[in-house]
C-alpha cells in the first residue's frame, strides 16, 4: 500500500481474476489434457464440478481449507468452445503453482500457453483503505449504465456498464466481503479494520495471452469523487447526490436536463478525489502482468 496523502492508502494495480482458454485441434493432444484432468480427479487433487461448456471439469484445491484454487476444464459441449479452459485468482495462487498443473496436462506446457493462448477474462484490480464506499461518486463517461447494491443501509456496491458489457467496473466494500466469506471458510482470512474500497474492473474482451502487457486502460476516463468533499449550496445538486448513491453517477446524470447534466458534470470534473489518479496507476500494469509472461518468473 502506498501513502496517497488525507490517511488514504492505495495498493499497486494487479489482477484479481484470470481466464485463459486454449484451442487444441490434435485428437491426441485432446486425449491426453482429457485424460490428464480426469487422472488429477482420480489421484484426488480435487473434486469433478458441473460446470456450463464443458463436459470435464475440476477444482484443484492448492490447500486443504480455504478459496485457493484452479479451475481446470476440457472437452466442451459445442465444437466451437476452445478445448481447454483455466481460471484462477494470481493473487490467491501463485502462477508457479497454475504453471505446474498446466506442464502435466498441456502437452508443450506453459510455454504454449504464452504463444497462443486467449484471455477471456482478467480483472484489474485496486485496494483504497481509508475510503468508504458508501462515500463514493464514482462516473465515466464512457459508460451508460451503472447502479448499485445496498445493505445494512449504506452502499456497499457500486457497478459501472451493464453485467452483460465485455467491460465491467465492480467497486465494492472488501471487509464487509472478507467477513462473509470467513462466515463460511474453514481457514479465515484476516479481517480488515477500517473502510476498505476495492477497485475491480472485469475485462471479458478476448485479448491474446503474449499480448495482455499491452491492454488499454479501462480506468482512464474513470472520474472518483466523494460526497464529504463534494461542497455546493444548490439544494438540487444535494438531490443529485442522493440520487447517486441510489442509482449510480451515470442513471442520476441521464435523468437531469441537458444544460444541468454539463454543468453538474463540470462540477464532478473540478471536485476528483486527489488521491485518484488513473494514468499513474495504469503505469504498474507492465510489473502486474510480468509474473504471468515471463516463464522464468513463472518456472518453480
């Protein structure tokens, strides 16, 4: 965590969420990832899923208690579906550990991997502590849609472009996520005191894994506000607040008539949060994604 200044703390950019997919057209390299998976199952490394697409499919647990694992998958229903599918969590499982499943089933390893392999989904993600949520304007221009979740009646989510859109902007309250989930893990995470924001941007565009260094930047055009700093007398402009905590920046704008929307959008502009700044962040993405490229990082 870095020290931004106003008690707020701002972690480096990294990826949260990683989904690769690889095309394998050899019928003998098919039979052996199919048999490779289904061996992992039988030796125990983890459970057979039912999971959409694919007829095999496998949790590798890294541990015996808690959320570290690796979803192995092959042999989709539709011709069409790449054959072989891998998802895990880089900062939950190192990818030395998804690197040395991957060299048992994959027949070249991780090596072919790198040279033709697809990401379908990679989340880029941020930590603010020191910042609530619930205290948040967050808009982009860029995006139509956004809304939100609330519970215990505050914000706890806020959503930017639609589920469906290959970019999705998630920021969310991450202790009130982490003591959920130790409601239900055998081995706890440590609990985090004090607000706690995470900035999760879920990027489904396919992009191929050699090039995943080169992603534009889904934060760019991102405007942070907070309402504790956002200071006007205009009563109307209050309401707007409100109606952003409950509808999102970008539904709260569309509702406004044109001549109000460009001047309270002027207004988010000249009052961003100084603590936000997306191109500097943006600049660690290269340090992010090193681990991932570079085979001799990744090699155990």
């Amino acid at each position: 965590m870095e020290d931004v200044g106003v008690g707020v703390e701002m972690s480096a950019i990294y990826i949260d969420m990683l989904t690769i997919v690889l095309a394998v057209f050899s019928s003998a390299d098919r039979e052996l990832i199919r048999s490779s998976i289904a061996q992992l199952i039988e030796d125990g490394y983890g459970p057979k899923v039912n999971r959409v697409n694919y007829m095999l499919s496998v949790d590798i647990y890294v541990d015996s208690a808690g959320d570290r694992k690796i979803l192995l998958q092959c042999n989709p229903y539709r011709e069409e579906t790449s054959f072989f599918r891998m998802e895990f969590n880089p900062q939950k499982v190192s990818v030395a550990e998804a690197r040395a499943y991957v060299d048992q089933i994959i027949p070249g390893g991780y090596s072919v991997l790198l040279k033709r392999a697809v990401v379908t989904r990679c989340d880029a993600s941020v930590d603010i502590h020191g910042v609530d949520v619930d205290d948040l304007v967050v808009y982009s221009p860029k995006y139509r849609k956004s809304s939100g979740y609330y519970g215990s009646g505050k914000t706890e989510t806020i959503y930017i472009g639609d589920a469906a859109s290959p970019k999705r902007l998630c920021v969310y309250d991450k202790a009130i996520e982490i003591r959920r989930k130790n409601r239900k893990l055998l081995m706890k995470q440590e609990n985090i005191h004090g607000p706690h924001t995470r900035f999760e941007f879920r990027i489904r565009e396919k992009n191929s894994l050699k090039n995943l260094a080169g992603l534009i930047n889904p934060y760019e055009k991102l405007i942070v506000c907070q309402h504790s700093t956002l200071l006007d007398n205009d009563e109307k402009f209050r309401l707007f607040l409100d109606s952003c905590r409950y509808r999102g920046a970008q539904d709260a704008l569309l509702g406004l008539e044109e001549s109000t929307r460009k001047k309270y959008k002027k207004i988010l502009s000249s009052q961003k949060c100084k603590w936000w700044d997306p191109i500097g962040l943006w600049k660690g993405w290269p340090e992010a994604v090193a681990d991932i490229l570079d085979p001799s990082k990744a090699a155990i």
